[in-house]
C-alpha cells in the first residue's frame, strides 16, 4: 500500500511493517494527523495544521485517484498512513519515520481520502564541517548522534593546478562508521593522481546536506575571510517631491566561499512584503520576483558598489547562496523618507441623504412606524466630519428629526480636496454643505392588498377534480366556500379570500366579483369521462374475407362501425356520446369521432400454395479480444431469411424467420417458424503491446559518441496508437527527451543518433562537441557543468512509444581507438614504475564532477570490470549521498 521513499544510505533498504487491512468506516483524526479528502478532481485538506505535498501519481478512467505521493513539510517526517478505498481501509506504521511517502489503493476501488500522522524531524541533516586546509587535509567532527550508516563515506574534488584536470576521490570506511573527528588525507587513498600541485575546490560528506564548495590552494597562504560595510543615504525633499536615497557597500568574498553574484531586493513595508522587486546596477526596477545580478566579485577579491536614486523603503543586498552552499551575503538597510514633503493624498467628500418614509406593517394601518431620516458622508478618509442641526451637533446620523444640516469636513494633514459635487463651499481649506430634512406627512390609511388566484385541477372525470388554496397569511384567510354539481356535466367550485384586519382589496384583481369586501373566484370543471379509441385489430389472412379479419376493441363509451368505400378500402368510424365522454384523439372537425382507414384485400384474396422447407444459412460470429463483451456477428445475405439480432450481457443473439413462401426445417431445438443462435463473448482479454527486445546502447565511433537504437513494437490486438518512438534520459533532477523517427509498418525502428550535447562536421563524422565540455577562445577544451554533463553520469533511460521499457544506457566508455572526448594537451608524463602483476588494477578512469564518469583513454576495459566487482565484494561504492531530493 505505502512506498516509502527510502533514504539513500549505502546498499541500505527501508523496511516497511505490514499492512492491517480492515472495513471499519474512515480513517483516524486526532492530534498529529492530517487528512485528505478526494472532493472535485483534487485532494482537498480536511482537519490537520500542517498542509502537505499532494501529488496524485496514478489514475483509473483517467482522473479516479490510484496512487498518490504525499511528502511532508520541512521539519517533519510520515510515521504513520491510513488510506481509504471503496469498503476498505488500510492502516501502516512506518518505522523510521520517512520525509515521503507514495500510496496506493488497497483494492481496484479509487481513493476517496487518506491521513498521515506526523512526528517532529529532530535530526539536523545540515549540520556543518570547516573548509579543507592549506595542509592538504579535511577535517570531519560527527555529531554524536548521527544515524547509522550515514559516516562511512567522504567524497574530495581536487583540481591539477598545472594542467586544470579534476577527479574525485572517494575515501571509504569498509570496517565501520567513523565517529568523532576525522582526518582525511586524499593523497593517502589508492586513486590519488601523485600531483605536486593541486586544490581542493568541492568536499562531500555523507549524512549532511551541506557540501563545501570553493578553491583552498594546498601550501597556499591563509585564506581571506569574508567582510561587508555598508552605508545608506536618507531621501531627501526638493521642490515638494521626494527624490531617492543611495546605499555604497564594500564587499570581501572570502576565498573558500567562491564567486558571488550581487542583488538588491526592495522589501516593501519593512515586513518582507509579498511581491519582492529586484533594483539593476543603474537603479531601474526589474519584474517582481526576478533575480536580476548586477555585480559579479570572485573569491578573495574585494569590490565597492553603490546604489542611487532608491524610493524610501527598504532594502536588502543579498548574494547567491543555498542550502549547500551556506555562506550568503546578506546586509539590511533602510532609505528614510524626508519629513512633510507636500500633501500626498486627495479627498473628495460625498453626502447620502434618505428621507423619513413610512412603513406598511402587518395588520396594523400606515403611519404608525416610520423608517427615520439618516445621512451618510464618505469619500473622507481621515478628515475631520461635523454635522450640526437643529439640535446642535449631531453624534447620530440614522435618526434625524426634520430641519437644516450642515456638513463640514476638515481635511487631515497632507490631505486637499479633489472634485467636489454641488452645494460644497470651500473657506479657510474647510468643506461644508447644507442639506434638509423633510417633515413626513401623516399616511392613516388600510394596507391595499392583491390576492393570487387559486389554481385548479381539471381531470378526466371527477375523482381527481381539486382546488389548490393558497396558504393563510397576515393578509388575510382562504375558503372553498361551495361545490355543486351543475348537471350539465359540469361541477363549479366557489374559492373566497377574507382580508384581515386592516387590509383591502385592491380595485381590480382576479376575482370574479367582490362580495362584502370579499373576493369571490368561480370555477367549473368537466365531468366527463375520457377515453382513446383504439385502432381495431386486423388478421390478414388469405381466404377468410373481411369481417373475419377485423376484430373491434371493447372500448367503454366508444362504439364502432365498418363499411366499404367504392375504392376497396374500408372504413372504419369510432365514436363516443359527447355528452358522457371526452374523445381523446377525435379529429378536428368531429372531436367525438376517429376514423381508420384499412385495406383488407390480403383476406378477400385466395391463399397461396403451401410454402417451400428450407434450411436457414447460418450467422458468423466475430469474437474480439477485450474483457467487456464485444462479440459482433456477420448475418448471411438471403431474399428467403429475415435475420434480427439481440445484444445480451455475455453476447449476441440471432434470430431468423423465413419470408413468405417458405418454412423453417426443424430439427431438435428449433422450429419451423423460426431458428436461434446464442453467441458467447469468450471475454479474452487483449494482448498488452510490448517493446521486449528493443534496446539502446552507446558508442564511440571516431571520437565521437552516439547512441544505437532498436526499437521492436508487439502488438498483436492494435492496442497502441503510437508509431512515434522517443529516448527519454534522466538523472532524477535533469530530463531530455530525444525524438528517435516513425516506426515501419512492422512496428520495427532502427539507427542511431548523436550524444546529448555532441556534434559532428557537415561530414556527419568528424566531432565537433561533446557533452559536459566547453571550448575556450584559445581552441582548448575544458570540463562544465553545462552542455548536458549531466547525461555522462548515472542516468535511467527509457524507450517511449505506448508503451514504453526501461533500457541499460551509459555514456559510450573509451577505448584505444575512441576517446569520447576533445583533444586535451596534457604535460610530458613522468616515467611510471613498472607494475607487478599481482597488485590490484587501479580504475583507469576517475570520478568526474558531479560524479561523472571520465573516458578512458587506452585502458583494460576487462581491468575496470574486475575492479568493479571487487568493490562490491567490499561492500565499497561511489555513491553521491543525499536523503531528501
């Protein structure tokens, strides 16, 4: 059910305890806890404090969550998971407790929600170790408590100062874990290159997420250490307008610190601010959240900036730095705004005024209760309002008796008025307006009232014949006053609505008529029966005339009679009493008659010759593959067989009748009126299509590396719709998608394709690039990060087509004629001892940056691979740690 993504210790696997699978309602809230539920096409927090990274990694019917990755924040760590799918619930304690976990549905139903519990992450996986010494030495102190398996591993990149080559070095503990300080000498290990001058530029220690980056010189001087003074000019006021401050800094980057990139970022209101905007060298303002560099220091080096023309507010000056590379620059400063530069802010005053009105109220006459006179002022911001009256000041604008009031708003300080509407007088820099207040004249008078008309029920006949009355209200009551039976087929409904006290009826409604004060409605409905004449029944059926061959429906009310029309067509007219029955589908001009129309010749006419025995053809099922039923059948041609078929739940069902003129055979189970097939979807399910056999494989071919390909489609049933082939690569930060052609009709595809970040002449041959090296100016080449280095490591690789398979993919390795890499001139090598055969092969090539691979240029290839399995005997590896992506 749960995934635990395991922490990356070496050859170490996180165990998880077994599941407990029960049907007993939801899963658990309660302190710790956090639970989703699956609401909308999203997972949707429903009780916890702490909010999680959701992400849904598997779908059914493309959007029914399967499986889902649930990553907690920083801080905390997953110990327990609950999830909940159809009738069944899953729980799992997680032991140790993981940074993130993925979920799967216990069963084939979707998850509907899931919790985890979560436990404080009490251990520091930043903790750091000082820089590499000029001595040639790093030195390590472990904290006591540091989880097993996470020291027995030290990674040094040391860069030749001659020739600028760099290797890694991997110092391993085959006998343990190191604990306390450690003294790490890379000269000492069996891969040291035997340089005379070198320096330490990256270090990795497992169990940290801090990596030390920089350049230490071995036999250099002290390192410079870093420094940073600042100063910061206040805005000042000229002519009424603000003009911008300046901050000047002088900045020492340390020398075991490496270049610095330079920023300066406005915080807002001095509380972080929301949007951050970046300021360039020249004082422009950048888009909010870009980082916009405008100073470039290198190590060791000491550089004076400055800044002008800053809006008051503040500021930080921060330089590039991360969670691996701790040292960040950061310096805060502040540009004051100038005292009283001029008014800022423009009002424009606006007055409401409502009159007193009166108010009907329920059962009691107008003028009793009066909604009270009020005046509302805005558009003020912070200016002073006085409103006086005929009382004198008045505190309560929504009750105002009648009279004058004077409005009058005193602006704040660096506050003007704007547009002001009419009335306003402007004194002194004081607003005021006048505005009156209006008496109300007594409205003594009944509530006029409109009652709705009842609604009414006329049915066919009289036992669903109602009266809808409205419901009693303050308005006034309802009665069905009277029903009588009118005897002409009718029955009339007498409906009276009584206003209640205080209240009248209007001068028109409704009503038929006003009684006493009274509205008065009458209705009539129909008494009558209704009903549909049937068409007769007819058997054509040669040789027995027509009046055998009409059968009339036994209809109450409706009366039939037939005769025949000079054309040969009968006649036949259905009827009712108008007086007792409603025709429902009675023509237009006669509503109590329908008339059908029937030709009867077949049954005047003598009966043809017995007919022919045959043996209906027999149907051709077509069973699909699939798991739902898709069984189609092919029905033969016949101008004697009339074929119909029946989808059931398994299958098809044919059925045949022979056409005039002939019968049926009839052999056991059929008949000679009809035959039947049953056909049974064999619910075969469909074969998966499959890329097994095809591969990809690197390969150096004149200095140049490439990737053979050959990619083998399987589809049997059609399941894919691909033809389109890809070569996807991915170190799990970096992905690269390489296009690879159309596959044939055969569903084969063939050939090869170049190296990400390789390149070749017009000659398609001769190499002109290769991936993770840069060529200098001069015409040398030299080792980078960029131009997809990445791929040379370790990398996953994947064959894409629908479906797709992973395939074993490596950098193409060097050979004797096949370097995979630019020429390099590399200094006159020192004569090397001879090497006795029994001593262990040394790896010819190195651990590049980042973990890459070098070529190898004239080695055993068979040596490395023997080296290689003696590491894992060793239980050795060059491993780059790391516990949380």
């Amino acid at each position: 059910m749960v995934a635990a993504v395991a922490i990356f210790l070496l050859g170490a696997v996180v165990a998880l305890p077994q599941a407990v699978a029960t049907n007993d309602g939801v899963c658990t809230t309660g302190e710790g806890w956090v639970k989703y539920e699956y609401e909308g096409g999203a997972f949707v927090q429903e009780t916890g404090d702490e909010e999680l990274l959701v992400e849904v990694t598997e779908t059914k019917d493309g959007d029914e969550p399967m499986a889902v990755s649930v990553t907690a924040p920083d801080g905390y760590l997953v110990s327990e998971v609950c999830v909940k799918a159809g009738t069944d619930k899953v729980s799992e304690q997680l032991s140790p407790a993981v940074p993130t976990v993925t979920i799967d549905a216990p069963e084939k139903a979707a998850i509907s929600h899931f919790a985890v519990k979560l436990v404080v992450d009490t251990w520091d996986w930043n903790w750091e170790y000082p820089a590499p010494t000029c001595e040639g030495t790093l030195t390590v102190t472990y904290p006591d408590d540091i989880p097993e398996g996470q020291a027995n591993d030290v990674n040094v990149k040391v860069k030749n100062l001659d020739t600028d080559e760099v290797v890694t070095i991997n110092i391993h503990n085959d006998e343990g874990t190191w604990t306390g300080e450690q003294v790490f000498d890379p000269t000492s290990e069996p891969e040291w290159p035997g340089w005379e001058s070198w320096a330490f530029v990256w270090t990795q220690v497992a169990g940290t997420n801090y990596h030390w980056k920089g350049h230490v010189e071995v036999g250099c001087d002290e390192p410079v250490e870093p420094s940073f003074e600042a100063e910061a000019t206040p805005a000042v006021c000229v002519d009424g307008e603000t003009e911008g401050g300046s901050f000047t800094y002088t900045v020492t980057v340390g020398s075991e610190h490496g270049t610095r990139n330079f920023q300066v970022k406005d915080l807002g209101d001095g509380t972080g601010g929301t949007a951050e905007t970046y300021y360039r060298a020249d004082g422009t303002i950048g888009a909010p959240g870009e980082i916009v560099t405008f100073a470039t220091i290198e190590a060791g080096a000491t550089a004076t900036l400055s800044l002008d023309d800053l809006p008051p507010g503040d500021y930080r000056v921060v330089s590039d730095g991360s969670r691996k590379v701790k040292k960040q620059y950061k310096w805060d400063f502040t540009i004051e705004a100038p005292e009283d530069c001029g008014p800022t802010e423009e009002i424009s005053p606006t007055v409401q005024v409502t009159q007193a009105q009166c108010l009907p109220q329920p059962q009691v006459v107008k003028g009793q209760t009066l909604a009270p006179a009020s005046i509302a002022v805005t558009g003020v911001s912070s200016a002073s309002v006085t409103v006086t009256g005929p009382t004198g000041t008045v505190e309560d604008l929504d009750d105002l008796v009648p009279g004058s009031y004077t409005i009058t708003v005193t602006p704040a300080e660096g506050q003007v008025f704007g547009s002001l509407g009419d009335g306003w007088i402007v004194e002194d820099g004081v607003a005021s307006l006048e505005v009156e207040i209006v008496e109300v004249a007594d409205c003594w008078e009944h509530v006029v009232v409109t009652p709705p008309a009842p609604e009414y029920v006329d049915q066919c006949g009289t036992e669903s014949d109602d009266v809808l009355l409205p419901e009693d209200s303050l308005e006034g009551s309802w009665k069905l006053g009277s029903k009588v039976d009118m005897g002409d087929g009718t029955t009339r409904w007498r409906v009276v609505f009584t206003p209640a006290e205080g209240y009248v009826l209007a001068d028109e409604g409704t009503w038929d008529k006003v009684v006493d004060g009274k509205a008065v409605w009458l209705f009539f409905t129909d008494n009558r029966d209704c009903v549909t004449a049937e068409p007769p029944a007819v058997q054509l059926v040669c040789g027995i005339g027509a009046e055998q061959a009409v059968t009339f429906p036994e209809i109450d009310g409706v009366t039939y009679s037939m005769w025949q029309a000079p054309s040969g067509l009968y006649t036949i007219k259905a009827e009712v009493d108008p007086s007792t029955h409603i025709l429902l589908n009675g023509s237009a001009q006669n509503p109590h008659v329908k008339w059908f129309k029937l030709d009867l010749g077949a049954a005047e006419e003598e009966c043809p010759p017995e007919p022919k025995e045959i043996t209906p053809p027999a149907p051709t099922p077509a069973d699909q593959c699939g798991t739902e039923v898709n069984l189609t059948v092919d029905l033969p041609e016949s101008d004697k067989v009339t074929f119909t078929t029946e989808s059931t739940e398994t299958g098809v069902v044919v059925a045949a009748t022979p056409n005039p003129g002939y019968v049926f055979a009839e052999p056991e189970g059929q008949s000679a009126e009809e035959w039947s097939w049953t056909f049974t979807d064999s619910l075969e399910a469909c074969a998966e299509p499959t890329l097994a056999g095809s591969l990809a494989a690197g390969e150096c071919v004149a200095d140049a590396p490439w990737i053979n390909y050959d990619v083998r489609l399987t589809d049997p049933d059609g399941q894919s719709a691909a033809t389109s082939a890809f070569l996807v690569l991915s170190d799990g930060t970096h992905e690269e998608t390489l296009p690879l052609g159309e596959l044939d009709a055969d569903g084969m595809l063939s050939g090869r394709t170049l190296w990400p970040g390789a390149s070749v002449a017009d000659d398609g041959v001769t190499p002109t690039g290769w991936p993770g090296w840069a060529q200098r100016a001069d015409g040398t080449w030299v080792e980078t990060d960029g131009n997809y280095a990445w791929t040379r490591g370790d990398i996953t690789a994947t064959l894409v087509v629908n479906p797709e398979v992973a395939v074993d993919l490596a950098y193409p390795p060097a050979t004797p004629n096949c370097a995979a890499e630019p020429p390099q001139t590399d200094p006159t090598p020192a004569p090397s001892d001879p090497v006795d055969a029994s001593d262990e092969p040394t790896p010819d090539a190195e651990i590049a940056s980042d973990g890459d691979p070098l070529p190898q240029t004239g080695s055993d290839i068979a040596l490395v691979a023997i080296g290689a399995l003696v590491l894992i005997a060793t239980g050795g590896a060059f491993l780059w740690l790391r516990r949380r992506a």
